[in-house]
C-alpha cells in the first residue's frame, strides 16, 4: 500500500457519459473532497463502457498516481465492466464473495423481493480486492492495490457513491500535504473585472494561490493555502495588528480572504464566516430570516424560476410567502392589477407588457395583495417582478430579445427597477434574470448598491 497519497486521479465509466448523455457530477464532487484532505487530483479520465479500455485506464493511472478512484460500472447488466476490468488490470480471477452477496440478498430482502439472478454478478470480486458495504444500494465498492497505487472503485449513482466515500476512501487516505480552502462567492461584476480588481493576489505562484470560476452571474473566488503535513498558513504582516484578528485562525487564507473582500467591495455576498458554498438564494433568505422579513414574486419571463430558487432552500418557509407567475398580459391585468392600456404598445404612448412601467405594477400588486392574502402584522416586506422577451421571436428593434425589466419593491416604500440586456439563448435570459432579481434584493437587504452586468437604464423611488 502506497505511503502517502499526494495525487489522485478520478475514472468516471459510462457511455452515457462519454456521449454527452449524462452529466459527470462525480468528478467535481471528488475532487473537491480529494482537495480538502490534503489530496491534488491531476486527471479526470472518462471511459466508455468497455473492459479492455476500463482496464488499460486503471493501469495507467495507478502508475501515475497514488489514489485511483473509479465510478461507475458496479452494476448488474452485461454493460456493467468495471469489475471485470479490476481483476484485468491486476492479473486476477474474478470469485464470488459471500459477504457481499449476503449483503445484496439483504437489500431485496428488507424490501420484500427475491434478489434477481443477474443481481449476484455484483458479488463478484478480483481474488485479491476487498468488497466494500453499500449502504443505499445494491452494488459493493472495491478496493484493491496495484503497485504502489490504492484502487477504490465505488457505484456511479451520487447517492450511493458519496456514503461510501466517506465511509471507506476518507478514512484511508494518508495526504502529503496540508490543504486549507476557502471560498468566497460574488454578484454583481464580471469575471474579467474580478480578476482585474484582485490583481496580484491571482498570480500563480502566490500560496494561497487565488483563483475563480462564473456561472450564470456568480463569480466564485477559491483560496487555497498548501504546505507540509502539519503546517499551519503563516501570518503575514498584514495580518497582524488591531482589528485585524484572523476569521478563522488560518493566518495567511485571512489575510488574503480581507483582501479579496476589500477588492471586490458589495459584490461579495458571502457572509464572514459563513459556508462559502452558499448559493445566493441561500444567503437571501437567510438575510430575510434574520430581519424577519417576508417576500413575495411576480414572474412573466423567469416562469416561476426565482420562486423556484428561493425554494430550493431549507428553511425557506419562513421568509417566502409565494407570489404569481403571470405570463400573459391578461393575468398581470387581473392577478395584480396591472391596466390594460398599458399593454397596447401600438398606442400612443402606452409602455407595453416588457417595460419599467409594467415592472413597477407588477411589483407593487404582488407586495400589496400579498399583504393582504396573509393579513396581521406580519405582512410582506418585498416584492421582486420579472418581465421580459427571452426569445428565440419576440423581440423588436426597440425591444431586442433579451430585454427584461426587473423590479424590486419594498415596504419602506423604496422602489429599484431596472432593464438589462442578457445575452445567449431562453434558458440562459431566463436564468441571468433569475438571479439578477435576487441580486436585486440582497443589495437592499445588505444596504448595498452595484451597478450589475447587463445593466442599461435604472428607474428609482
């Protein structure tokens, strides 16, 4: 067995993956374990549904490193390879565990139902491998050595292969290297300008090196501090002094998190101290909790998506009341009482469906009537609507495709409505609005004010 394990290397087995058919989740997610225990993963390979090839990559890898994690393959059909691949690349037979076929039986068994034949293939192991427990499935893991390379294959589902890292592959690691990350997550400017506002804190030979990643809006900046087992980051000079005690005691990540805040200003939404993976619907609701305040939606565009975001989050209850989707002009008309004259854009000077004016309405007739539907002295504090053309048709020369209004109201009486211009195809406005519309109200609550990405014109009571 390897002494230390320094790198890792991640094999993800499926057709389905190789066509495009299926997302590699796997990989991200292991890696990011890998990392947080002192291990670097160097490759990710992804290998179609075939013995030779499986067996080849598992040789390959455990020369190149000292941890080889394979997913996928552990099933019961004759495209489910991986544990005839194992015994290939180790020179083995494949025999039958006990243990593991027990183990199997046991899973139909509680569920009322005579284990398949095809289902006992999935006690079948090298001679020399080791059947790991599955917890939430039918499929055992493997661990097997090859050379001086520990092998772990685990079952492609998240659901059974997450447990079973945890349960077997984390214990087992002896990582080189101490590893400390942090991450902090900004709304509001773009990648390019992040990076121009951090400046030398993104040079490549910095310890913490700095980095970051976009997605729909959300620039994510990862810090991540290296040195030898048992280490802790130094202190830096300007870490030390008053008020400048460490957020989390990791000297040097402190440091470089206080610059990176300071850099990036009120487009960080990351709280001190806080889970750098929140989402910012999570960070949203948990600004609302913590006020006790309530919100309210009016969605044309979006469809339903910024309430959808905001309920993906436990504990969401407490802040959101529900809201409208109001995809003709007809329900914004009688489900919030926008007038009809305001829709008819061939007359004179009335807005049309996809304009500030209409935003505004549909902001305001949520707040109100959904103060009135929960009555008390609870009430509703905000309200966020959402109109506009996320294509392919639609669009005009005054009113591209791509155009969208997007208004907050509050029940102080403020009022933040602004158009943007969102780039790519519908799913990509749709989702930029989305979350432009909780960036919205995450400045409000946090008493901020940005001039966000795709912002053309601003209307504010």
């Amino acid at each position: 067995m390897a002494q230390t394990h320094s790198r890792a290397i991640v094999l993800s087995i499926g057709d389905e993956l190789v066509l495009g058919q299926s997302l590699d989740t796997n990989s991200r997610w292991l890696s990011e374990r890998l990392l947080d225990r002192g291990v670097a993963v160097v490759r990710h390979v992804t290998v179609a549904d075939d013995a030779h090839a499986i067996a080849s990559e598992i040789g390959r890898a455990s020369g190149d490193a000292e941890l080889v994690v394979v997913t996928g393959g552990l099933g019961p059909t004759m495209d489910d390879l991986t544990r005839e691949a194992l015994a290939g690349a180790m020179g083995d037979e494949l025999v039958e565990d006990g243990a593991a076929l027990a183990q199997v039986r046991a899973w139909f068994s509680t569920r009322g139902r005579e284990m398949p034949a095809p289902n006992r293939v999935q006690a079948l192991r090298p001679a020399r491998a080791e059947c790991l427990g599955n917890t939430a499935g039918t499929a055992p893991g493997l661990r097997a050595a090859i050379g001086r390379a520990d092998v772990f294959c685990l079952p492609g589902p998240p659901r059974e292969m997450r447990p079973m890292f945890e349960r077997f592959v984390a214990p087992a690691l002896r990582p080189s290297r101490e590893v400390r990350a942090r991450i902090v997550r900004t709304f509001g400017l773009g990648e390019s300008r992040v990076a121009e506002l951090l400046g030398d804190l993104m040079d490549r030979d910095r310890n913490p090196l700095v980095g970051t990643t976009a997605s729909a809006g959300v620039v994510t900046v990862r810090m991540r501090w290296e040195g030898a087992r048992g280490a802790d980051p130094p202190r830096s000079d300007a870490a030390s002094g008053p008020g400048t005690a460490p957020f989390w005691g990791d000297g040097a990540i402190d440091d470089t998190e206080r610059r990176v805040r300071a850099a990036l200003g009120a487009a960080v939404f990351t709280p001190i101290g806080g889970d750098g993976d929140q989402e910012l619907a999570a960070v949203v609701v948990d600004l609302l909790r913590s006020r006790g305040e309530r919100l309210a939606v009016a969605e044309s565009c979006t469809g339903g998506l910024v309430g959808s975001l905001i309920t993906a989050v436990s504990g969401s209850s407490a802040a959101f009341t529900g809201g409208w989707i109001t995809y003709t002009n007809a329900m914004k008309a009688g489900e919030l009482g926008v007038p009809q004259d305001m829709f008819a854009e061939v007359q004179a000077g009335a807005p049309g469906a996809v304009s500030g004016e209409v935003a505004r309405m549909m902001a305001a007739g949520a707040l109100t009537r959904a103060t009135h539907e929960i009555g008390g002295a609870a009430g509703v504090h905000h309200a966020l609507a959402v109109t506009g053309i996320a294509g392919p048709d639609g669009g005009s020369e005054a009113k591209p495709v791509g155009t969208v209004w997007v208004c907050r109201a509050s029940g102080d009486g403020t009022v933040d409505c602004r158009r943007f211009h969102f780039g790519g195809g519908r799913d990509s406005v749709r989702e930029w609005s989305a979350v432009t519309a909780l960036g919205m109200l995450r400045l409000k609550l946090d008493g901020q004010d940005l001039k966000l990405p795709g912002e053309q014109e601003r209307w504010r009571a």
